[in-house]
C-alpha cells in the first residue's frame, strides 16, 4: 500500500496491506474475471507463478472469505476445472469528495460497487475542525449498516482473523473475519493476518477518543476500527497538495488549508488508514481501474470542471502525479494575457474564463474555450482519450462534448494529426466519480496497482 494510506494505527490492517506482490496479482485478476470466474491453471499462466504457488495462495484466499467456487468449467482433457471468484462483500472502502461547497461519501465493496451513500452541502472555508466533523460524521452514517451487519454476525462463532489464526476475543466478523483477529501464520503469501485493534462498531456523535488515541467517531469514542471488512477512507478535494504525506498546500480559493495534515488528522479521528489526493488524480485512478475509459494504451486525461478546474492524467494505465505531485494543475495555465483575475493570483487562466462563461449562461463558450485548453494539452503530451466530469460538466453534457470535440478536430485538421481527432466523451460514473475514485485510493494497492 503507499505511503499516503499507512497512517491510522493498526486499525484495518487486517484487510488493508496485501502481504506479497503474488497474492495481489491474484486478487487483481480474480476481480478482473468478475462473476465467471478463473481457473488456477489459468492464475498460474497470467502471473507466471507456479501451480503449486497459486494453490497456497488461492487456499489462503478462500479460507479468508476473499475467493469462492464459481463453478467448474470444461477441460480439454481431464477432470473439469473448478473456477474461482472474488468476492466482492470481503473487503469494503470509504471515498470522500471533499468540494469547495459539498461533501459527497460513498461505501464501495472491493469490486467498486456503491453499496452506501451520503451527500450534503460543505463550506471549505469553514475551519478544519468543522470540516473534519462533517466528515467524520458523514462517514460514521455510510459505515453504520455495514458495521451492523458485521456486529450481527459476530454471535455464537469462533474467532478467526483475515490471515487465518484465531483471534483473541471470540467473535467471527461477517465474511469470516474477526474484528480483532490475531496474527495468523501464512508463510508470506496471501493478505495481512493481522486483525484490527479496538473499535466496537459505529455510533453517534463525533468525540471522545480515538481508537488511533485521538477524537473519534464511533459510540465511546472508538472510530471505525471494528468494522472488519474496511479497509479505510480515501479523500479526494481540490489541489495543490502533497499526496505522499496526505498535506495540503495553498487550496485554490483557500489559502489558510496551506500545511494542513489532513490524511494524519482524520486517521487519528477515524482510527482506520487514510490516504489523500487531489480529486482529478482520484477520478483519474478509479477510470483507470474500472477500463471505463476505453483509450488505447491506457492513456488518457479526465478534465473535471465543477466549481475549479483541473486534470487527472493516466499513462500506460498509472496516474501521473509528477515528482512533487503537482501534475494535472490544468486549469491555472493562462490563455489570455491581462485577462480577468483568477483565485490564483493570475489572470486570464482557463478556470476563471471557463467557469466565467458557464455562469453567465455561455455553455458554448465555456466549452470553446476548455477546448482550447484540452488541445494546448493533447498538443504537449499526445493524449489518446479525453474524458469530461465534474458538477458543471454535468449540468450540459453534450455541449460540452460537442464544443471541445470541434475545437480538438479542427486543431486536428490544421496539423494534419495521424489518426484524425482525440476523442472527446463524458467520463463513466456521472457525479460520483470523484468519490468511488477516492475509495480506489485504498482498494487498488490490494490488486497490485502500484501507481498509488
């Protein structure tokens, strides 16, 4: 798992740090098969491994409740062979979509199904400790049933943990793992055994303390570190920051957020692991994950334009951050010397054009002119795909598609481009695509993506 998600004391390590690089090649490609399912014979070919390694590794994986039977397909020769699939209610994820005047949340199962929402307006501006409570409460509520479900199940069974040992107080969670499962021995292969620590479900109200020893969210104060199957909470909001160290710099509009350790204060309220990004490079990692974005090589730009604008940028399938993860600042190139003053502090950038023309009614406008900027982008990096989001984008959807699509085609005429025009579409997932990419924050390193 990357740096940003490894905060928030051992509070779902049980299901949030896969122990080898093997396990999760294996975990990726049984969610790729999806409900048909895979052989181990054909495991044992797409990652390389052996088939005796696949079995132990499978093995682990069924008897942690991550993999089930899905069948048995026809052999070539020989006894049928039995498929395997994920299963998706194993491992759960938060994403929050932390707008400058919204807060949206969402509970994705490891398949990136939505199975939990919560929405509600959000004043950035407010002060970090009313952000923070916002957020905390509003992830306790989409917690709530799953956590529940998981309490239910818990009655009149054995203990037992995520890496099979048995856990220390008895109860087995829902999809057969311990809320506080012990260190199980797994030989290296398959997913952390460790369960997690304290945590006694969801409740009501935000204080007390933590079960990362801060202010929590749960009833007595125990954050969210009982609920088994999740894995933590992805946060996704305008940039600049820092995605390694989950800090926020000089928030376009919101100056005052500069030096903010965001991913470090919610992990201690929430006690599970968090991890932050800006919300295109969220977007941009859930497309990428889904293959919702069609684009050869899987290469592309989603240009997401709700009340800022920016870019989330994907090459050969991995989002591009840049070494100081200050790639994707899309929307504070200038287009217009001496032209209206932006939050930013210069003028005449493309988001303050944009956003200028789309208030005042000008869909066609703003859409040139976020033409304009996309080609400047296609023209620099050779972009394959350009995918359009966010609150505005939405409001007029085949305008905008339409207006980037001509100003990319005609650029495309006048220098004769290989190929013919970028292609310009909505992006998959309508609104909610910053917030289930936020989740992917935390899912994506289980199935061996290394780019976050």
């Amino acid at each position: 798992m990357g740096a940003a998600a490894r905060s928030g004391g051992s509070a779902g390590a049980n299901l949030g740090a896969v122990r080898s690089h093997n396990a999760a090649l294996v975990l990726g490609l049984l969610r790729d098969a999806g409900a048909e399912g895979i052989s181990r014979l054909e495991l044992a070919e797409r990652t390389g491994l052996t088939p005796q390694a696949v079995s132990k590794i499978t093995a682990r994986l069924r008897e942690q409740g991550f993999a089930a039977e899905a069948g048995r397909r026809a052999s070539t020769g020989g006894k049928p062979r039995t498929v395997l699939r994920l299963v998706p209610e194993a491992g759960h994820a938060v994403g929050v979509h932390l707008d400058r005047d919204e807060l949206r949340v969402v509970l994705v199962d490891l398949d990136g199904a939505v199975v939990g929402e919560r929405r509600g307006e959000l004043d950035l501006g407010a002060g970090a400790e009313a952000v923070l409570g916002a957020v905390c409460t509003a992830v306790r509520e989409v917690v709530a049933d799953l956590a529940a479900e998981e309490t239910a199940g818990t009655a009149g069974t054995t203990g037992e943990s995520l890496g099979g040992g048995a856990g220390p107080r008895g109860g087995r969670a829902a999809h057969g793992r311990s809320a506080e499962g012990g260190d199980g021995a797994d030989g290296g292969d398959g997913v952390d055994s460790r369960g997690a620590a304290g945590g006694g479900g969801v409740g009501t109200g935000v204080g007390g303390g933590g079960a990362a020893g801060g202010r929590g969210c749960g009833a007595g104060g125990e954050g969210l570190a009982g609920v088994g199957t999740l894995v933590g909470v992805g946060v996704a909001l305008p940039g600049p920051l820092d995605h390694v160290h989950g800090v926020l710099h000089r928030v376009t509009g919101f100056p005052e957020w500069d030096g903010f350790p965001l991913r470090d204060a919610l992990a201690e309220r929430l006690g599970v692991p968090v991890a932050v990004d800006k919300d295109t490079n969220a977007a941009a990692l859930g497309l990428a994950v889904g293959g919702a974005q069609d684009a050869p090589g899987g290469s592309f730009a989603y240009l997401h334009l709700g009340t800022g604008l920016g870019a989330g940028l994907v090459f050969g399938g991995s989002v591009h951050r840049g070494a100081r993860t200050g790639a994707g600042e899309f929307g504070h190139q200038v287009v217009q010397l001496d032209g209206p003053l932006c939050e930013c502090g210069n003028r005449g950038c493309v988001e303050v054009l944009c956003l200028g023309a789309a208030a005042r009614g000008e869909v066609a406008e703003a859409a040139r002119v976020l033409g304009v900027a996309a080609g400047n982008l296609v023209g620099l990096l050779d972009i394959d795909v350009v995918l359009l989001g966010g609150r505005t984008v939405a409001r007029a959807p085949e305008a905008y598609v339409r207006g980037v699509g001509e100003v990319l085609a005609a650029r495309a005429r006048r220098e004769g481009r290989s190929g013919g025009p970028v292609p310009v579409r909505v992006a998959p997932r309508g609104e909610r695509v910053v917030a289930e990419g936020a989740a992917q924050l935390l899912l994506a390193p289980l199935f061996g993506r290394g780019d976050v």
